[in-house]
C-alpha cells in the first residue's frame, strides 16, 4: 500500500472527512486529496501529526508495503489417510524411537535384578504368591 492508499483508509475508518483533516491539519482539503492520490507528500511535522491522530507509526505510514492478504478460511481438516499416518509413525520412530529402546533395556535390567535377588533368597515372598 502507498502513502495514499494507507491516509485514505485510516481517515475512513476514523469516519473522518478530508475537510475534518485538512482543518485538524491546517492545510486545505486539495492538500489532503493530493496526498491521498499520491500526487504529492506532506511535510514532516504533517506525516509525525498523521501517525499521533490516527495511532499509527510514521515508519509505517512512509514505506510501501505490500496489498494486505484478505483473510482465508481455516483449511479444512482432511481425513488422513493411512499413508500419511504411516508417515508420521516412520518419522516418530526415525526421531523417537530411541526412546523405547531405553525402556526395554530399563525393563531388562530390572528383571535381571529381581532374579538375581530371587536366587539369593531375598525376594523368597515373591514365591508365594
């Protein structure tokens, strides 16, 4: 968006007309058209009063910026199919399948503690049950 492009949408939706402008700007109504049309461009105190009136930086009032993007609809959720769901488990597995690797070696080491403290007679309880 240019200079102009930005003034006049600030100012229609401040619901202010150029005429209210120009007079809270003291210049004239052809001034403020001017700006809008990107005929020309304010003074520095002007575009510094532009940015306090409508709550807006100078630096975004000066630089060009790109057409803003219309706001799309959420995309809509598509059932996933088994090939995507295959995929994430593959990349779960590349990324976090390390993880299960400890747990059974966890899983081990216990039982390998538990017979051993068997086989000395600690755990003789156990067997009752």
């Amino acid at each position: 968006m240019t200079f102009g492009e930005k003034l006049q949408a600030l100012r229609q939706k401040a619901g202010m007309s150029q005429d209210a402008l120009a007079e809270k700007l003291n210049v004239s109504r052809q001034a403020v058209s001017r700006w809008e049309r990107d005929e020309t461009m304010p003074e520095t105190e002007k575009v510094i009063l532009l940015a306090d009136l409508f709550g807006v930086t100078t630096d975004y009032l000066l630089r060009e910026q790109p057409e803003p993007v219309k706001e799309k609809e959420p995309p809509r959720q598509e059932k996933r199919s088994s090939r995507d769901i295959i995929d994430r488990l593959a990349y779960f597995a590349k990324t976090k399948g390390y993880l299960l690797g400890w747990v059974l070696v966890a899983w081990g080491v216990l039982d390998l503690i538990t017979l051993l403290l068997m086989s000395l007679g600690l755990l003789g309880f156990l067997s009752i049950w």
